[in-house]
C-alpha cells in the first residue's frame, strides 16, 4: 500500500509540472499574440509616412526612437521633429 500513496504523490506532483509548463507555454503565447497585434497595428499607421515605414521586429526596430516618432506623427497629425529642433535653437 506504501508504495500505491507514493505513486499517488508522484503522479500529482508531475501533474502540477506539467500544468505549471502550460501555464508559461500560453503566457509566451499570449505575449507573441500581442506583440504581433501590435505591431500589425504600428505597420498600419507607418504605411502613411512619406516614404512608408514597416516594422519587422518590434523590440529592435523601435530602440532609436525614431519610429515612435514616426508614429506619433502619425497619429497626431503634426510634425512633432520640425517642433523639437525648432525648440532646440
């Protein structure tokens, strides 16, 4: 009988593993979800800029910063670089 409980905790205790690699399997899915839906997003708005804009990967497009400009832009309306280089002299 000692050796039925064991297999019962050890048939739990891989249960909980393998439930726990789920639960970090759909949260990495869920964060490329997001990350594809986004820039999707960005991509619909930077295909407005004269010449048109398209991120590729978003973490290593965006580090300079000049495609949130872009963006920003974009959304806005107004040429936010032309007021912060006049703001700058």
């Amino acid at each position: 009988m000692a050796g039925h409980e064991w297999d019962w905790f050890q048939r739990e205790e891989l249960i909980g593993q393998i439930s726990d690699i789920r639960v970090q399997n759909l949260q990495v899915e869920r964060e490329n979800v997001q990350k594809r839906t986004f820039t999707r997003w960005i991509n619909l708005h930077l295909e407005k800029c004269n010449p048109p804009l398209e991120v590729k990967d978003l973490f290593i497009d965006i580090q300079d910063g000049k495609i949130l400009m872009a963006l920003l832009e974009v959304l806005s309306g107004q040429s936010l670089m032309q007021e912060i280089l006049c703001k700058w002299k």
